[in-house]
C-alpha cells in the first residue's frame, strides 16, 4: 500500500510543472474546502456523510477539477504562478478519527490528496473521538498535517505570552511527531484579534479562516477563506457552485478586523483592486446572516460601503458578498466575518 500511496503522491505533486505555461498566465486562484466531521450522526454543523462526500471526490474526478495539496497552491500564488483553472484544495480541521476511519479510505480511492489541522494537546492526552499520530503517520503520504494551535480555544483576548505557546508549541509537536515545519496555521473556530493576527504575521504563517470565499494571488495570506462543507452547505448544488467561485477583486477592507461591540450593524468598506463596469455594481450583491439584503453605498466605481439593517446578534456573523462573473455559472465571492461580545 504504502508504495502505491508513494506513486499517487509524485504523480501529484509533480503537476505544478506543467502549470508554467506561459498559455496558462493569469490562472492564478483556487477554491480551498473545509470539512470537520465525517459521520451520519456527528454535529449537523460540523458534519457530512461520507457518502457525500465521495459525491464531492466523484464529482470532482468526473468533472476535471484538480485536487491540489494546500501547500503547493500556497507556494505559487505567493510566486505568482500559475494554477490549473478547475483549482481545488481539500482541507479538514481537527483531526475527528473520522478523516482516518471515513475520509482517507475514499482519499485512497480517487488518489486525492488532502490536509488537516489538528490541535495538538487533544492528541497527546489520546482523545477518543481524536486520531493519534500514528495514524497521522500513517497516511502522511496523502495527508499533509497542520497547525490548528495547542488547546483549540478563541484566541480573542489571549495575552501575548498564552497566544505565543498555542502556536509554537503547537508548531514543535508537529516537528517532533511528523518532521512537519510548515508554517500553516488555522485560526480555531475561524477567530483572531488584532494581536493574534499581527503574531501569526510576525511569525511568518500563513493563515486560514473559516469564512467563504475562493483565493488568489493578492488575498489576505494571514487570513485566507475556506468554504466550509457541512449540513445543507455541503449539498451537491452548494458544493459545485462553491467550487466555481472566484475570489472578488478586493484590495482591502476597513475594517480589517473581526471584533465589534455589541448591539451594533457595523459598516464595511470593502475597496476593489479595479473599477468595477455599471454592469458589475449593479449586479453586486451582499447578504447578512438571519437578516435582509443589506443597505449598499457606493462611493465610486472601486468603493462600497456595506452595513445591516439590523444589530448583529451575540457571536459570529457574515457579510457575504457575490457578483457574476463574465463566465457562465461562476461568481466572485466574498466574506466578511464579525465576532460581537455577549452584551
């Protein structure tokens, strides 16, 4: 088994040479999946069957996506170079002994690769419902393992020295256990301050939320989008919408960051990298969760301003924002997540 998994990988990972292509210039974006749990009782909100998803890997297959490891997407859009256009990347946060029972048999089957974060204290204390680094080491030839913190708790308000421990401690298991030492880190429940966003920055990590969108070259690498795949946001239609989305050509936002005081509909002013056409703006659409449309104020052709209608309930809320692209059936996309304190 472990010489055939040996094959898969090369043949894998050997692609990226191919995608230099001067023919292929400009493809430079891909869609990164999130999953948590595989099981027909887990979670609603954290689960998929694994029945789905081996509709999704099938679909994928059938349909001339390619499923590329996260790390080899990283590294080329930060080169600038190129991607395949049906880009797709696999990831699963937390390490459920469901990815090894569930997931990776059907990752074997249609020679998928895919990456994890676990936490690393839940492996170490031998959690039941948590793999154990041998089986990690087990499937490192599909799998590649990432940093999803120590303890897996909101790192909203941590001090310096609690959010410095939950990532490098983190960071030395995984050296010692796997030899893994790249500096991927996702945020736990998707959440980050100005203090924790700023220490993965100054640690060099690249970070991953838990916010919908697809990526490209000029995304926010300390705080990348992965649409997550459960409940009724996983079903076939949601699942091949998602994966032709395209990231919207956002320059920044204002503000950066996630935390809001409470009772309140924030204001987003999101500035586009381009103008957008007449067409583009009136077709650009955003969404608040529980809530109506939101109210839109463009500023000019490269500056919206989005706000609710409502205050935001206690804990996490999303601004979603589409707009449709020249080509059929594929959207831009893009999410806004706000954390607002229990009042």
């Amino acid at each position: 088994m472990r010489r055939v998994l040996t094959l898969i990988r090369l043949l894998c990972f050997c692609l990226p040479l191919v995608w230099s292509s001067p023919s292929l210039a400009g493809l430079n974006h891909c869609v990164v999946l999130l999953y948590h749990q595989f099981s027909d009782t887990g979670p609603k909100s954290t689960s998929i069957s694994p029945l789905l998803f081996e509709e999704h890997l099938k679909y994928l297959e059938t349909n001339d996506f390619q499923v590329i490891p996260l790390k080899t997407v990283i590294e080329r859009l930060k080169m600038q170079l190129s991607l395949p256009d049906k880009c797709v990347s696999l990831t699963a946060d937390d390490g459920y002994l469901s990815f090894y029972e569930r997931a990776y048999p059907l990752l074997v089957k249609y020679k998928t690769p895919m990456s994890v974060f676990v936490s690393t204290e839940a492996i170490d204390k031998q959690y039941s419902s948590i793999m154990s680094w041998g089986q990690l080491r087990e499937m490192t030839e599909l799998v590649d393992v990432y940093n999803h913190s120590v303890n897996h708790q909101h790192l909203i308000d941590k001090t310096d020295e609690e959010l410095l421990n939950e990532i490098t401690s983190a960071q030395l298991r995984l050296k010692s256990e796997l030899s893994q030492d790249n500096k991927f880190f996702a945020y736990p429940y998707g959440e980050f301050d100005e203090k924790a966003y700023h220490l993965i920055e100054e640690l060099g990590y690249t970070g991953f939320g838990q916010h919908s969108g697809a990526i490209g070259s000029k995304s926010d690498f300390i705080n990348l989008p992965r649409f997550p795949m459960a409940s009724s946001y996983a079903e076939m239609d949601s699942f091949v919408m998602k994966i032709n989305t395209l990231p919207m050509p956002v320059k920044n936002e204002e503000p950066k960051f996630m935390a809001i005081s409470g009772n309140s509909n924030p204001v987003l002013r999101i500035n586009f990298s381009r103008s957008l056409t007449s067409n583009e703006r009136y077709q650009f659409a955003c969404y608040v969760s529980g809530q109506e449309m939101p109210d839109l104020t463009w500023l000019n052709s490269e500056s919206v301003i989005v706000q609710a209608k409502e205050p935001l309930p206690q804990g996490r809320s999303r601004y979603n924002c589409t707009m449709p692209s020249k080509e059929k059936g594929q959207y831009y996309w893009y999410s806004k997540v706000w954390l607002s304190p229990a009042n």
